[in-house]
C-alpha cells in the first residue's frame, strides 16, 4: 500500500504558503524580499524534510524552517540603496534581537507563546518579554500621517482610535475610491490603511493605486476577510496584510512595522 504522507505534508505546507508570505514580507518591508525567503525556505525543505516532519503541526515547522534561512542569513532589511540601508540598519541596531519576530508571529500570524518558542528556539516564557520589547521599541521608533480608507463607520473609528493611540495623526477617513483620491491630495499621509472592498463597490486596491500615480511611494497596509488572494507571490502585491475580523493587537503591529520600514524610505526622523 502506497503511503500518503509525502503529499499530505505538501498539501499542508500549500495551505500556509500564502501566511509565510505575509510573515517574511513583514519582517523584510517587502514583496519582493520576503518571497525570497520563502522560496528559499521551500527549497531548505526540500534538502532536509525532517525539520517540518518533527513539529508538532506543519504550520510550526513551516516558520521553524523560514527562521533557520532568516537566522543564516542575518535577518537583513530589504532597503537596497546604500544609505537607507545604513539607517534601516541603525534602526534594527536599536532593537532587542527577535523582539520584531515574536511580535509578528504572535499579532498577526496568530502563534501561542510555545510554538513562538518552537519555532525560534528560545523559551517560552522569553516570548512574552521579547513581545512587550518589540511593542514599546518600535512605538517609539518613528510616528507619522496615517490615512484610513474603510467604508463601514464603525470600523473605520475604531482604526482611527487604534492609529491615534500609538502615537500617530489619522489625517482623515474615506469611504470610496473618489473620496480617498481627494482627502491624499488633500493632505499626503505618511502611511494608508485601506479596506478592500469600498462603499460603492469600489477597490481600495484602485483608490491606492491612484493615490500613489499622484503623490508617490508609501506603504501600505490591506485589510481583507481573504489575505490568500493577496499572498500569491505571483503579482505585485502588498508588503503589509491583516485579516478581518483584525484585533487593535493586529492593527498596531502591522502600523509599527509597516511605520518602520517607512522612516527608512519616505518619512523624515
């Protein structure tokens, strides 16, 4: 009798491919970047399976695979001019090391702290301090203009609330793609978090991209009840996902790093 298990380990690595993705381009700042560490660490899979084989779930031995690539390679930015590596550099410098990586698996990819553990190898009772580190370090790194585009009142204040609360200015909200074509021109932001799908059935996508035809490179965070359709690795694509229903935990980070990443490319310190 044939055995399955080859094809279901790769069934499942295919089922979180698309959240490695969102993880490795958080860490690095961008698509381009971070899908190089996740096919590198496909292929690191394919040399030596047992890695992923002996966690507890394929998910855990997915990331445990992606950090030991991540640790090889010095967990470098992906900032390719001289000088904005030189301050992404100092930056990182500034930070307690893993503190970035234990806030993000945690926040956004959704770990406990045991698997956090697992999958960087320290102990689990270091996550939650590394956590606590990375939340008040990266807060203080840099603040900024913060635009919302999200047609549902309700969630759209509470963005705005979560944003206000770690220190930035929410320069204003809109609900179409009209809408936030003028309140950009109105007043630049610094940083958009944008809905997908807008009021009058409209594509934040759209509304971005209109946005920065007009005024330029920013980053960008997307929120949407479907990250998968967005972590294809296959088109450009956004650096910086969270998913509905999203928690103020998940909001502030994605704002953090996606913040961050920006004092080395667009906003001045």
């Amino acid at each position: 009798m044939t055995s399955t298990a080859p094809l279901d380990l790769s069934q499942a690595i295919a089922a979180e491919l698309p959240y490695l993705r969102r993880y490795a381009r958080a860490l690095t700042g961008s698509q381009h970047s971070g899908d190089a560490y996740a096919v590198a660490t496909l292929e690191s899979l394919l040399v030596d399976p047992a890695v992923i084989e002996a966690a507890a779930r394929p998910k855990v031995g997915l990331f445990h695979a992606f950090h030991l690539v991540w640790a090889s390679a010095g967990a470098p930015t992906s900032v390719e001019d001289e000088g904005l590596a030189a301050r992404a550099q100092a930056l990182m410098a500034d930070l307690t090391p893993n503190s970035r990586e234990a806030l993000l698996l945690h926040t956004i990819e959704g770990f406990e702290a045991a698997e956090i553990g697992a999958i960087m190898q320290v102990e689990p009772e270091e996550v939650g301090h590394l956590i606590a580190a990375a939340n008040r370090e990266m807060a203080a790194a840099v603040s900024g203009r913060v635009m919302v585009i999200e047609d549902e009142a309700i969630i759209a204040m509470d963005l705005a609330d979560i944003v206000a609360g770690i220190g930035h200015t929410v320069t204003g909200i809109a609900r179409t793609r009209a809408e936030a074509v003028t309140l950009a021109a109105k007043s630049r932001p610094d940083l958009i978090l944008s809905d997908i799908q807008l009021a009058d059935l409209s594509s934040g996508i759209d509304a971005v991209n209109d946005i920065l035809k007009e005024i330029g490179p920013l980053p960008v965070i997307f929120i949407t009840a479907f990250p998968e359709r967005l972590l294809t690795g296959e088109k450009p694509e956004p650096a910086f996902l969270i998913t509905k229903p999203f928690s103020e935990e998940q909001v502030r980070s994605a704002v953090s790093q996606a913040m961050f990443f920006a004092s080395t490319e667009t906003l001045v310190g």
